[in-house]
C-alpha cells in the first residue's frame, strides 16, 4: 500500500496516474494547498520543501517504510519498484530521465509561471498585472512546446516508441495549455501526444482523483497561503 500525499494539480496528477498505470494500490491523503496543509509539522517530516506529492510506501527497501518528496524522484522510485514505465534497456532509460528531467526543470516550472502572471498575479490585491512577466513566461512556455512537438515528431512518446514516467510527468502541464495562452494549431505532434495519453484509462483515473476539490485559489485567503501575501 502507498500513502500518496495529494492534491488534484498538474504535479499531483503525476503520481495519481502512474499509481494508476501500474497497478499499484494506494490510500489518498488530501493536502490542502489553499489552507496551508503544507505547512502542518507532521507533512513536513514527509516532504520538507512544504511541496505535495508526497508518499510513503509502507514496503520500502528491505520492506521498511519509506518517504519520498519530489514528484520525480517519486516517479523514478515507483517505475524502479514496479519495473514498469523506465524503458528495457540503458538507452532508454536514459531517454526516460533526460525528458523526464526535461519536464521537472523546464515545463513545469516555465508553465507554472505562466499561470501565475497570466492568471493569478492580476487578480492579487493589489493587482500585478506585468506585462514583462506575462510575456517572458506565456513565450518560454511556447518554446518548451515547441521542443516537445518536434520530438514526438519523431517519436510516439517522448522517450522513444514507449510510453513511460515522462510522459506521465509533462501530460498534466501539457494538458492545460489554454490556460498558459498556448495554440496547438501549429504543434500537431503535441495535439497528437495528448488526445492519445488522454484517453488512456489510467490517465483519466488519476486526474479524476479528488477533482472537486480543485478551485482557482483566487480567495484572499488563498493568496495568502500560497503566495505569502
């Protein structure tokens, strides 16, 4: 049984779709990211960088449990443990992490940014409406999507011809590319990629774990929590 630490975002999604591609059984625990639940001293023995997911899994190495933080390490851990979704040979398992790297050092953080200026930051009071900041994220973000359709140009998925945990990692971000003020008009490749991972079961499952919990965090208090204002 894993303890998956979670809260129905495009990082926690990642982990709620591979527990779900692999089969592996696992007790939700909700993080409120809007109340501060991050912030609770018992989380932060878990994940100390006040960041969910989260897990703990109760048969770890040599079956002593054990507690990951960070949602790639989490992935990496969980595709060691199952043998699934890493690829059969070193060559792919090293395309595996260069992507999959790619995504927790560039994706995900560009096209969180752009959410933030795009979204958030005009609606904070007061308003930071900054059209350097929408600009420089809404574009890098673009870029990233552009590396990405010419690779599954080539490619099904975007460690090779098989899907693995890095596809897993860049579906959430990706999928949510209207927010990010993206076009797939000219990226057929990536339009591609995620018709196809999002109709994939697992996929479905994993983003549909807790959804109704998922708000726009626009409240005062929210703000507060989650952007120190």
């Amino acid at each position: 049984m894993i303890d998956l630490y979670y809260w129905p975002t495009p990082n926690g999604w990642k982990i709620s779709i591979a527990l779900e591609e692999m089969g592996l059984p696992y007790e939700t625990h909700l993080i409120n990211i809007g109340a501060g639940d991050q912030f609770k001293p018992e989380f932060l023995k878990i994940s100390p960088n006040n960041r969910m997911p989260a897990i703990i899994d109760r048969e770890g190495p040599d079956g002593a449990p054990i507690s990951i933080f960070e949602s790639g390490a989490i992935l990496q851990y969980l595709a060691r443990k199952t043998g699934q979704f890493y690829g059969e040979t070193v060559r792919e398992q090293i395309a595996v992490e260069e992507w999959l790297f790619w995504q927790v050092g560039g994706l995900g953080p560009m096209a969180g940014q752009a959410h933030h200026f795009l979204k958030y930051a005009p609606n904070l009071e007061p308003p930071q409406d900054l059209p350097y900041a929408k600009d420089r994220y809404r574009t890098e973000t673009g870029r990233l999507y552009g590396v990405m359709d010419r690779r599954l140009a080539e490619n099904r998925y975007l460690a090779g011809d098989f899907y693995s945990i890095a596809d897993m990692a860049a579906w959430g971000w990706a999928s949510l590319w209207e927010g990010q003020q993206q076009t797939l008009d000219d990226k057929p490749n990536l339009k591609r990629w995620l018709d196809e991972l999002s109709a994939r079961p697992a996929v479905q499952a994993g983003r549909a774990l807790a959804a109704d919990n998922r708000g726009d965090n626009s409240s005062r208090d929210a703000q507060k929590v989650l952007f120190k204002r």
